[in-house]
C-alpha cells in the first residue's frame, strides 16, 4: 500500500425532492448570481429545468442560462460561458445535467479568475490557482463528474480530448436524485453504467501489491453496478435500482478508490481519442476497449485477473489454471457489456483499422517524458495498435 | 434507501513518515499556537513525541503540553484544556494518541468559544455553534474519531459516558502511520480491531431496505479486518496488516457506511455503560455484547443475518434452514472475536449480574421521549437485561 493525501470536499445531497433545498445551499455556499449551465434541453421536458428554476428564485438568487453544452463537451462553449460570467459579475457556477455539463461547468469556473485562455490547465501549459465555486444537480450518472476532481474538454478545432484534474474543481454540493434519471434513454443508461464500472476497473488493476482493502470496496462497487443495470434497463422508475447506480457511480470516481495505489487509466487515454474523432459515447467506447485491454495486459499479473473474476463475477475457479480463470473473468465482463447493450467493437462504433495508427500515436501520456500510456503495463503506440485490432 | 445529507471534510495523509508534513499542515489550517494533547505517555517511548515535537519546533509553532487522557476520557481533563487554551490563547488543537485523545481533543475545542459547561452539548442541553480546529495524529486505529464527527466523554462524578454527534468536530485533518502502530499491545490491537468491526455492525443491521451498496462496502471492510487482525498480532511489526487495519478503521467510522440507512447502535450504547461501570476497555466490551445481541434480535429479519454469515464469513448456505445458516454467522463471529483474544462474557470482564438492572436502566436513548434503544429492534430496558444476562 502506499502513501496517500486524501479529502473529498464534495457535499452529496442524495434521494428524492432534495432540488427543493438547492437555493438554500447555493445561498449557503454565498452564490448570489448564479450561472445555470445545461445540455440539450432534455431537463426542459423532464421537469428538472422548472423543479431548479422553483427552487432558485425561492431564495431569491439571480440566474442567467447557458445551455447547449454537448456530449465531449466543447472548449468553445466554455470560452462562451467564462465571458459571460465576467460580463454578468456571477458568483456560482450550477451545473444541470450529467457529466459533461458539469466538466463544462468546472472549466467555467477556472477560466473566470485566470487572465489567459483556460485550455492552458488543459494542456499542462498552467496551473489553476483559484475557482469559482461549482454546484451540480446530477441528471445521468455515469462520469462521476459530480464528487471527482477531474474535467475533460474537447477542442473543437483538433479534435483533441484533454483533462484537468485538480482539487480546486472538486463541486462545493451534488444533489442527487436518482428519480432524476428514469426517463434516461436505454443506451445512455447502459453507457453511464459502463463508464462508472470502468472508473473502478481503471483502479482496480494496478501493480501496488497489499491494498486489499480498496480491492474489496471496489468489487462491491463493481457487483453493485452489475446487479442493478440491468435492473433499470428491464424497469427504468425503478428507484431503488436507480438509486443504487447512483451513488455507486459517484463513489466509483470520488478517489476513495485510489488511495494506496496507482491506477491504470490507459483506456480512458485511448478512447478519449475515440470519442474525438466522432463523438462517440465514452461508455460505449472503454465497453469495446476495456475486455480487449484486459486480454493484451492480463499475464502481467494473472493473480490479480483470477481474484476479478471468482470475487467479482463468482466465476469457479480453476486452481490448477489460473489463466482460464482470469480468461473467464474477461468474458464475463464482455457479457455483461453486450446484455446491457453495449457495443462489442470498433467497427460498431464506426472506428476504422486505417484510423488505428493516428489513434495510437494522439493517445495522451500521463507523463510527457514518457513514451507510453498506463501502469499495469505500460503501452507503447504499437501496444495500442494491437489492443485496437483485437477490439476491430 | 433512505434519503441523505453527506460530505467527510477531514483530510486523511496516511502512510510511513507523514508526520513530517505535520507542522506545515497545521500551518496550512493557520495554526500558530498549539496545543499538544496526548495520553499517558507511551509516545514518549515510542519515539512518536519527539518525531511530532520534531515537526512542530520546525514549522516554528508554539507548542503547549496537555497530556494525562485517560481511556474514556474524563470531563475534568477537557475542562482543564479548556481553561488552558484560554489562557494561552492557543489557536489549534493537535491530538496524539488514540480515539480517548481524540475525544478529548474535540471536548476541548467546542468548549472553549462556549460560555457554558461543555458537558451540556453532551447531554443534550446545549449544541455547539463553532469549535476550535482539531487535527489528529492517530496511534491506536479504533474508535474511527479520527474522521467521524463524534466524541465521547466520562464523567468522573456520576460514571456517565455520553457522547456528541456534531459536523463540527470532524477533525481537519489526520495522519495515519501505521508504524506508529507498531508498538501496540496485542490486547489494545484485538480491542480497537472489536470496535472497529462493530461500528460496521451497527450500521449494517438496518431495518432499511435496498442498501445494497453500503451492504457490500460495509462487508468489505469487516472481512479486511478479519483477515489482517491475525497477520497484526501474530507479526505486530507487519506494515501492510497494520495499514489495512488503520484505513479500515477510519472508513469503518467516517460515515460514508451510514448514508441512506438507520443503524441500530444499542450495542455501544450499552457498552458505554459497561466501560463507565469499571473501565472496561471499549471494544473488549462490544465483542462480549455483540454476539449476544445478535442472537437476541436476529429474528427481525433472518435473511440480512444470512446474508451476513454468507458473504463475510462465508458459511455454506442452508437455503432450507436460514436460521441455521444465520445462527453459524454469529456464532463465527464469536469465534473471531475469542481467536483474537476478546473475552466472551461479563464476568469476565468484572460485570455482576446484580448490576444488569442499574445497567439497563442508566443506557442512554437516542430519543429523549422513547423508552426504547436502537433500531434494529427497539429495546426497551428489560429487553437489555436479557441480553446481559445472554451474555453473563
């Protein structure tokens, strides 16, 4: 186990009718001029837009709107938004909507103070030093966005995909209402149950020996998503279920998971290529990567692969084999994917073997000294190659 | 599920070394004059004194001595740091030690901006408005006060133990070394081991219903404590048991195990009648109590305690007989509390049966108006001799 600095700021207001006390905790987090960022609309025939709205001018704060954030959410929006709320003089960013909308929302809030472009923290050009104070009303679980340090843009001129992480942009609240999410389409409800399971898989493998601690707590997150999916698919008001998801998926990517270990995270690096070329959904995208990621790397530590599979899919274990275990934990995994819906391959998702090399060589490494992507092996653009053509 | 409210403030820098960080964490929390809060005395062997003193004279703080906490610390002491931290004009409150000291620490700091007696906010005739920071360098992983909002005290005069439950008083940070751990009694290590598992306990027999998450975080973090409890006294030395028992203990406590269900809690409200009595260490208490309580109420819902018996300790089902398998969950309990060198009655622990009834009826309720103690099922006092007497 390693050392470890860990704090999670984020308040989390979870369970039904909790927007009504949004004014009051945006008060209380001393917003006045609120800018209120969303998506699509979708909150506009949902109920959710008018539910906030209630609650906001109950407590008498000013509001100004900025929709139209889109899935990968655009630099461009967020340059939108940073002026707007110079302009206006707003004093708290409320995010409505799912994980885009809230990394859209955190890049507003440490744009505002910083006098040069904030695609800067982006591209590890600078440093955040302050931010405007970020509040969210969680609409689709899934990025985790809501309790996590982390946001990622995408520039709309190079298709690039980049992340901030930094414990400035953790949100002040959450508010969690899992009846928020039962007219979530099927597939984006499968998308965000893929997305979370593989915020925990990212750290689940690791290298760091003696962490059996968060290995548990992981593989309950894990089981907890995998009962409960397909739950609300079968039965989308089904609050329980909802519920479950919910918080499973804020817990999946708060970093409680991380401490004592090092994390994995190279197929987030590689399908946030995927995503920048054509918008697909991130879900779909690490459920066609991550059980071929696992097939590439898993005889770096089979040990590690069995314990996955007999702990987490209670697959019976071959002592005397352990790689038929571990082989079998991977496609369980796969299962699970493809019955909730999920896309099995790149050519489902409309990523072609020409596009493979470009996709190899854009992958962002952690560490710019370094040649490769992730920790449980480290791969080398030729390694993603061949991670990529088993999931052609 | 039930709805909740939720957000753990307090930092947690874990592993070998951190007090080094010490002095400029307290700097970072603006503290300049401390108070140095300790027990009685076995930092001063074990070399944790000199490396905080170390710390401290470094960051160039002023430091002030309160030492002397004794186990279920006493009101007097709080009283007297009170008076001292006026006096001195201290400005942070440094606890080392273990969840005695830690208490102490947090009596302290809600005493000193109140104008009344501290004990008010214990027995309820009083809540505290504002507290002193405290932070925290743990030595004995147990009672989880390092990141939970509670505080337990003993009056001297009356044999009281009564607690305070307050956001105020989560510590702003604490560090976990569990080499500092090294050095524990293997008695002090199975006790604070018992109370740790049992905080998990309480929150784990709800009668809420659809708590699936935290069931599995909550089993996680009970069989972690079985499996490394044996490594950490038979190889008091081992890092990595020590470390997965410290970070056990503090999740174990800091709440995120509460959120969406009612815990029972009657155990340690009995229990803290037991220590007042004679200084019963805490945990050697609940390991007595617990089992028994278990076999008490274990009827109100026989399928959690199966659940129980099958996931943590992995007793072979008897889907035709779910009390057998229930019954074979407690009694492994039992077991894993006697392997560790727990006691398994009261007498054993000096408590005479003819001190159940005062014992029954001095046990604290929750609600000032009920008759009755916890929740998984309400017991009222002939109810709690019962149990006692299970367990003389």
């Amino acid at each position: 186990m390693l050392n470890f600095d860990y704090k999670n700021p984020t308040r989390i207001v979870f369970g039904k009718g909790q927007v009504t006390n949004l004014g009051s905790i945006i008060k209380e987090n001393r917003g006045t001029r609120v800018l209120l960022h969303f998506g699509g609309g979708s909150i506009k025939k949902n109920g959710v837009y008018d539910a906030v709205k209630k609650s906001l001018v109950k407590a008498k704060l000013e509001v100004f709107e900025l929709g139209g954030v889109q899935p990968n959410p655009r630099l461009s929006l967020v340059r939108q938004g940073i002026k707007l709320v110079r302009d206006k003089k707003i004093d708290f960013i409320l995010a409505v909507g799912g994980g885009s909308v809230i990394d859209s929302a955190k890049g507003i809030g440490v744009g505002v103070p910083y006098s040069g472009d904030v695609w800067d923290f982006y591209i590890d050009k600078a440093k955040p030093s302050v931010s405007l104070p970020v509040g969210t009303v969680l609409t689709l679980p899934a990025a985790g966005s809501e309790s996590s340090f982390s946001s990622v843009l995408t520039n709309d001129d190079g298709h690039f995909k980049r992340f901030l992480d930094n414990d400035l942009i953790y949100p002040v609240f959450s508010i969690l209402d899992p009846a928020y999410t039962f007219s979530l389409p099927p597939y984006q409800t499968a998308c965000g149950a893929s997305d979370m399971l593989v915020h925990v898989t990212e750290r689940y493998f690791t290298r760091t020996q003696n962490v059996e601690l968060i290995d548990r707590l992981s593989e309950s997150v894990i089981k907890t998503i995998i009962h409960n999916a397909p739950i609300a698919l079968a039965d989308p008001k089904n609050y329980e279920a909802r519920a479950q998801i919910m918080w499973s998926g804020a817990i999946a990517h708060n970093n409680l998971l991380s401490t004592g270990r090092v994390g994995d995270w190279s197929s987030h690096m590689i399908e946030h290529e995927l995503s920048a070329i054509n918008d697909v959904a991130h879900g779909a995208g690490l459920a066609v990567l991550v059980p071929n990621w696992m097939k590439y790397v898993y005889k770096q530590d089979v040990k590690r692969f069995v314990q996955f599979a007999v702990r987490v899919f209670g697959v019976d274990n071959n002592f005397f084999n352990p790689e038929e275990t571990a082989l079998k934990g991977i496609a369980a995994l796969r299962n699970f994917f493809t019955s909730i819906g999920m896309p099995s391959t790149l050519s489902a998702i409309g990523i072609k073997e020409a596009q493979f090399q470009g996709i190899a060589k854009k992958t962002k490494k952690f560490d710019p000294k370094k040649e490769t992507v992730g920790n449980f092996q480290p791969l080398a653009p030729k390694d993603i190659v061949e991670i990529l053509k088993l999931a052609k």
